[in-house]
C-alpha cells in the first residue's frame, strides 16, 4: 500500500468516524431520558471522535539517538 493510499484512506476513515462520533453525541441529548443508554451513546460517541482525530493526525517520527 503506498503512502498517499494509506494517507487517503486514513483521512476518510478518520472523518467517517468524527461524523458517526457526532451522530451517537447527538442522540445522547435526545435519548438522556433512559438511564444508562444515552450515557453508553456519550461515552461511545466520545470514543469515536477521538479515533477519528487520532486517525487524520500525523503521527510523530521518533527520533533515534546513536550510542556511540
């Protein structure tokens, strides 16, 4: 798989999951009323956004030090 494909299909997987993360977020205030789904749907929708910001961001080069 080259760079620019991975990089593609991270980025629409990334938005995929902000967007389903937002929709579950919405439903949490419309379904708040019974006790413990809307918070399973808050806390799934959370999770959803952060593995969609993790997915677009970059990932950090480590640096390797030589030991001489």
């Amino acid at each position: 798989m080259t760079e620019e494909t991975r990089s593609t299909r991270r980025l629409v997987l990334g938005m995929l999951s902000i967007a389903l993360g937002i929709v579950s977020l919405v439903g949490f205030f419309s379904i708040t009323y019974i006790a413990g789904i809307g918070f399973l749907g808050g806390f799934y929708g959370l999770i959803l956004i952060a593995l969609g910001v993790g997915l677009i961001l970059p990932k950090k080069e480590q640096k390797k030090e030589e030991i001489p």
